[in-house]
C-alpha cells in the first residue's frame, strides 16, 4: 500500500535530490532566497484555498495513508505545497540562468504595454469565468475554484514580469513543461493506488490520459507557470537592480530595505530606464563574442551580476588592446593611449591612494565628447559601460595595464622571465586583480571585504592573471610575429638573440625558426604558466563560495591550451579548443575538481 509520505519519498524527494546535486554550483544565497520567498508565498496562498476545496469534498484522502491532518489537509499536503515550488524552481534554474537578464528587458513602450495588457485582460476574463463555473457540488467545480484560486497570482506576476517571461518564452516554456509532465505522472500512480481520489460530482470527468482528471493536470501546469513567473519577478528585478545600479544602489542582502528595492525593480517598466545603458553592456557582449570565445563560454558559470560586470570589464581591457594593436602608425597609437590614459585619470581623479574604491555608486563629470570624435561606437560603448561600474574598482590595476599598453607602443623587447613576469603582470594580472573586486562587490554576500585573506587573494589573482597570459604567449609565438611583428619570448632563451628577433619582429617570418625550436620556447613558458598557476591556485578557497566553482573551471577551460599545445607534433599556428571541449573542461571542473575547494 502507498502512503502518501511513501509518494514524496519514492517521487518527489529523489527528484530534488536530483535536480540540487545538478544545480549546486549555481545554488547561490541569491537563489535560496528566492526559492524561499516564493516557497513561503505559495504556502500561505495555498493553504486556505486547499483546505476550501477539500472541505467542499473536491478531492479526499484514505486517513490510513495519512501520517496527520491539520484543518482539512494532510500534512504531506502542506508539504506538497513547498516540494512542488522548490522541484520547478530548481529545475526553472537550470533552464532560464543562461542569458543576461538585462538582455531580456523590453524598452518599446507600445509593444510593452501591449504584452502587458492584453493577456492580463485575458487573464482576468478567465478570473471571472472561474468565479461563474465555481458553483459547489456542480461538475465545473474543481476548475472554477483553480481558475479563481490562480489568475489574482498571474495577473500580479504577470504586470512587472510578462515582457521579460516572453523575452525569455523558449527556455521559460522548457521550464514549465517538463516538471508539470513529471507531476502529472507520478499524480496518475497516487490515483491509481487511491493515496487521494477526485470526487466526479465536482469534477469535468474528462481525462488527459487514464486516471488523470484533465483539472489534475491543468493544476500541475498552471501553478508551475505561477512558479516560473515568480523566478522570473525575482530575475528582472535582480536583473535591473544590476544593469542601473545608479538608480538602485543596495546590493543584495537579507534585509527590509534590499527587499524593497526589489519590489520598485520589479514594478519597474523598463522603457522608463535609459535604453543606453543596455545598448552599451550589448556591445561589450559582442566584443566578447568575436575576441574570446573561451571567456564567453566561461562567463556562464558565474551568477548574472558577476557575469555582467566581467563582460563590461573584460571587454574594455579587449577594445583597448585592440586599439593599440590594430593602429599601424606610431603616433596615432600614442594618441589612442593617451586618449585611455585620460580616461582613467577621469574616472579616478577622486581616489586617495592605488587600491581606494567605493561602495556606493558616485556620479561622475565626464565630457563624453572629447572621446566620441576619436572612439568607434563599439570603444564609446564599452568606455561609458565602464564609467558606471568604476566606483567599486581600484585605480592601480589600470595604471598597470596602461604601463603593458605602453610597453606595447615603445616595442620593448622581454630581456628575461623577470621582465616577462613584469609585462604579464601589467597586461593580465591587472586584469585577474579587478576580476576579484568584481566578484566581492557582486557576489550575494553583503561583506565586501574578503577580510583577512584580502591581501593574499589579491596577490594570488595577479599571480593567476601571469599565469594566463604565459599560456596566451606559449600559444601565439607565430601570431604574434605575423600580425603585430612582436615577440615576447625572453631573448635569453635565444641562441642568437640579434638574428631570431630579425626573423620575429622585422622579417615576420617565424617558421623560418623551425618547429622544434618554435616548440621549446613554447615548453619553456607553459613550464612557467604551470608554476605560477599551481602557486596561486590554493587561493581559490578564500574567495567568495558562489565564485569558487566558476573561477577554477575558468582558468581550468583556458589552461586547457597547454595540453593542446603540447600534445601537438608541430607548434600550431593558432590552437584553440573546441566548444565541446570548453563545455567538458568546464563541467568537470564546476563538479568534481572543485569540491576541494568548497567543503
């Protein structure tokens, strides 16, 4: 005989057992919060309207199945309330994380107001329709009082949240569909072995498939739908409450105040928001897209803000690069850095020393018009998406890049690993340095600071960025000689330091050294990537716990060159991995390799 506790642990627990193991390392505070306010709200929603519908004998329960009733619902009922809501979130989790919230808003005033208002008229026909057909002891019953019982809930939801659910609609569907099919089958086993019945005289008597009253699987999907718009409010409010964080200042935290930021960022008609601000982050995503495919495909394990802010990040380090690298003429190279150079003076002209940052979001005087009659759209986007996230970064780290940049324009040659260690350092530890500011600020840990591992992580991020950008040298010794005529292999390393530099820097013909000499050199700095990434790895556990997975499968994905460098028989000209590879890379070392560094 099933019990109704024999149900939930035989169907119900496992699945989320299941679905907790896949999701955990997108498990966040954030998320739990979530999850948890909308599993209290369906709780409390639903518990009068259950108990109502089994007082008016809708549907009854075998009290031989039944651990204990309280009012007129089982307990396991109550539970069923909570289960079903954390089952469809998690799973909603794994199907809607993927995309950038801020990428899903609608700034189109008509279209808006038009997929606001037309469903909610719909909706509250149907409303009408439920509270016509809920007529006690009458066939319509049992669907009526659903009707009634869910469209308040999805008119509500659907107000500040219909536009981004139907930006949204595909994987949001997924997301709705598949546990409402799992419910629906395990709800036709509990009627088969009688752990609850439906009462035919308030029922429609129509069935989906054998024993599955048709109002039975239209409950499961239309309360998973209320589920996944609920997931959805949260999202786009988090969602905005990141993109303008000007308007919205408090970042997350268990409190009465973030709660009603939350609230105004929901309700929030995003065609009211300045449409730039998107237009920006979208053009820093596309820099991305185009220049590093493997920061595209890692930046999916992080959390929304924390991927959000390493693009505009990322994707400034990137134009500015390009900017210096893709100038032929000397001189307009130097104006090009001089123009960032003044840039940077702009955005930290108030700080009192190298690492002094902001924890509130500062309005900044910029004359945006000195840089858009020299700066491309693309470099104008990605300069003004910077300026809005700069309060909470420290100036020092672009101080170094701009001195890698320098390096670059002076065409100073790499004497020894001390100098490479240096100009590493400027151009990419800088880099790994700021990505730990953009995961403490934006992490869903109201602590800002790492306390007192501070100083050693940050240490260790400069350590990680080397160890990078030595697997970036190892791999494009032939690039980097063919387009830029460069060569930052120490000259130490050469047996003829005056003649390889010729071949390198000014001939532009590095095959002309020969693959075995091509791979030594090669051997030689991921030798040194492998010391300074092993060195500067153990630092991973002291950063915030939703960042540790993501960052570990990040370095891991990119260090995944060295072993398609070495294993190659002749140095590649360009080697790369494929997405598939990344994907693996990356999964085995979000669940398995980063377990070290979480418990």
């Amino acid at each position: 005989m099933l019990t109704y506790i024999d149900f939930h642990l035989k169907y119900t627990f496992p699945a989320i057992g299941v679905l907790s193991l896949i999701a955990r390392p997108f498990i966040n505070r954030s998320e739990v919060f979530k999850i948890s306010f909308i599993s209290i709200i369906a709780f409390v929603y639903t518990t009068p309207w259950d108990n109502y519908v089994i007082y008016m004998d809708t549907w009854k329960y075998s009290p031989d199945r039944d651990l204990a009733v309280i009012g007129y619902a089982p307990i396991e009922e109550y539970m069923f309330f909570i289960i079903q809501t954390v089952l469809t979130s998690l799973w909603a989790l794994l199907c809607v994380r993927w995309s950038t919230p801020c990428l899903n808003f609608n700034y189109e005033k008509r279209s808006y107001q038009l997929i606001r208002w037309v469903p909610i008229t719909f909706f509250t026909m149907a409303m009408i329709v439920g509270y016509k057909l809920a007529i006690p002891g009458q066939g319509t019953f049992y669907i009526g009082c659903i009707l009634f019982w869910v469209f308040p809930a999805i008119i509500f939801l659907w107000y500040g949240t219909g536009n981004f659910f139907m930006k949204k609609i595909i994987p949001s569907t997924f997301a709705i569909v598949v546990p409402s099919l799992y419910l629906c089958w395990i709800d036709q086993m509990a009627l088969k072995e009688n752990v609850w019945h439906i009462n035919e005289k308030t029922s429609l008597n129509i069935f989906v498939v054998e024993d599955l009253p048709i109002e039975e699987a239209f409950f499961f999907f239309i309360v998973n739908v209320i589920i996944v718009l609920a997931g959805n409010c949260f999202d786009k409010a988090s969602g905005v409450i990141e993109t303008y964080t000007s308007e919205y200042p408090l970042r997350f935290s268990m409190s009465w105040k973030y709660i009603c930021q939350l609230f105004w960022a929901f309700a929030t008609s995003e065609y009211n928001l300045p449409q730039i601000v998107t237009r920006d982050i979208k053009k820093s995503i596309e820099v991305l897209t185009v220049a590093s495919k493997s920061f595209t495909t890692a930046s999916f394990l992080f959390q929304a803000g924390i991927r959000l802010d390493l693009t505009i990040l990322y994707s400034f380090c990137r134009v500015t690069d390009d900017m210096i690298d893709d100038e032929l003429d000397v001189e307009k190279k130097k104006r090009k850095f001089e123009l960032t150079e003044r840039f940077i003076n702009e955005l930290f002209h108030d700080r009192k020393s190298d690492y002094d940052v902001h924890t509130k979001p500062q309005e900044l005087k910029i004359d945006w018009t000195k840089y858009e009659s020299e700066l491309t759209d693309e470099e104008m986007s990605c300069f003004r998406a910077l300026s809005r996230i700069a309060f909470y970064l420290p100036r020092k780290p672009f101080d170094e890049l701009l001195a890698g940049y320098k390096w670059d324009i002076e065409g100073r040659l790499v004497k020894n690993e001390d100098d490479l260690l240096l100009y590493s350092t400027y151009v990419a530890g800088s880099v790994g340095a700021l990505c730990v500011y953009v995961m403490m600020f934006r992490c869903d840990n109201d602590k800002y600071e790492l306390v007192e591992n501070y100083d050693y992580v940050i240490e260790k991020a400069y350590q990680m960025g080397r160890a990078l950008q030595l697997v970036n040298i190892a791999r494009d010794i032939v690039t980097d000689s063919e387009t830029l005529g460069r060569c930052y292999v120490p000259t130490e390393y050469m047996d003829d330091e005056e003649e390889e530099i010729r071949i390198l820097c000014h001939e532009k013909q590095p095959r002309s050294l020969g693959d075995k000499k091509l791979k030594k050199y090669s051997t030689r700095l991921v030798y040194l990537a492998n010391k300074e990434q092993l060195e500067s790895s153990g630092a991973i556990r002291y950063l915030p716990q939703v960042t540790r997975g993501p960052v570990l499968a990040t370095t891991d994905i990119y260090h995944g060159l060295v072993s398609a460098i070495m294993s190659s028989p002749t140095y590649p000209t360009k080697t790369s991995l494929s997405k598939w590879k990344k994907i693996l890379i990356g999964l085995y070392s979000l669940y398995i390799k980063s377990i070290q560094y979480v418990v």
